[in-house]
C-alpha cells in the first residue's frame, strides 16, 4: 500500500530540489469533490513532480481516483475512473500567470508551505464528466420508452403505407 501524502509541502523548496514523491489520500476527506460524487471509502493515487525547467519552478504530476457518480438519467450510482496529467509552473501573482508560456497552467503559490490535497481536488474537479449517465439505456422506464418509440414508428410506417391515397394508381400500372 502506498504511503498517505503529506497535507502540507512547501512547494516552491520541494521544485528548488527536485523532489518526488507518490503516495494516495482519503477521497472523504476532499470536501468539494464529496459534494458532486457518491460517498467514498476509497483513496485517490497521485505521483508528483517538483522541479525547475529554465526560470520557472514547476509540479507536474498524474493523479487517479475510481468514484461513484449518480447517472443523470436514472439517478443510480455509477463508476466513474478519473484521471489527470498537469504540469503547472508557480506563480506568485496574476501578472507573472498572464507572462507562463502556453505549455504551463498557473499555481498560484505564497510563501510557505501549500496545501497537496487541495492541488490533487483542483484537478480532478477539472476531469469530472459534466453530465454523468451510463453508456446504455440504462433505466426500465427508459427502455420501455425506447421500445414504445420504437413501436410507434413502425406502426405509423404501416399506417402511412395503408391510406397513402395513391396505392391505387400503383397497382394499376
């Protein structure tokens, strides 16, 4: 099992060093994301990068997470993988986050320590599906529905064929 990350890291000191670390945390301790998923017992996996690439000080990094969303078509709870690359280059304020090159998303980092589960609910919040729903029909009524349609179309096909006004002329040549 992989080490729990620790909360707290000074971001731009780790990138001045180039650490590495990996580790998980507690998905139920991420109180923005428990807001749009089902309750979650499990961990989320992240590999993190810090580093310098010529005057910028960055955290790269993938982070994972297997959640439950509710389908917005049947309301049930659904699987839902998430996962991310980013790379961001720190910035202390707007001006420098307006000056990043395209490649780099800004972090905008004080002086200290940051918060790493915070960064790691940044960006999967970014990943989550807009409307989640299953790939299927995925509820009876919605079947059903889908059926009835169906239905309903090849009976007006047949309908249509029987009083088309001019299946009389067809027939006489």
């Amino acid at each position: 099992m992989q080490p729990l990350l620790p909360e707290q890291l000074d971001f731009q000191q780790k990138a001045k060093s180039g650490l590495d670390i990996e580790g998980r945390w507690p998905i139920a301790k991420l109180s923005r994301l428990a807001e749009v998923i089902q309750p979650n017992e499990g961990d989320l996996q992240a590999h993190l990068h810090f580093d310098r690439e010529g005057k910028y000080l960055i955290v790269e990094g993938q982070v994972k997470a297997s959640v439950e969303m509710a389908c917005q078509r049947c309301m049930q709870p659904m699987p839902v993988d998430l996962q991310t690359d980013f790379k961001l280059a720190m910035v202390l304020n707007e001006e420098q986050a307006e000056r990043l090159p395209s490649t780099y998303e800004p972090l905008l980092v004080t002086e200290g320590k940051q918060n790493v589960a915070q960064l790691l609910e940044d960006e999967l919040l970014l990943v989550l599906p807009l409307v989640p729903r299953h790939e299927q029909q995925c509820s009876d009524y919605l079947q059903q529905q889908a059926q009835r349609m169906k239905q309903d179309a090849e009976l007006a096909e047949q309908e249509k064929a029987k009083n088309n006004p001019f299946a009389a002329l067809k027939d006489l040549l």
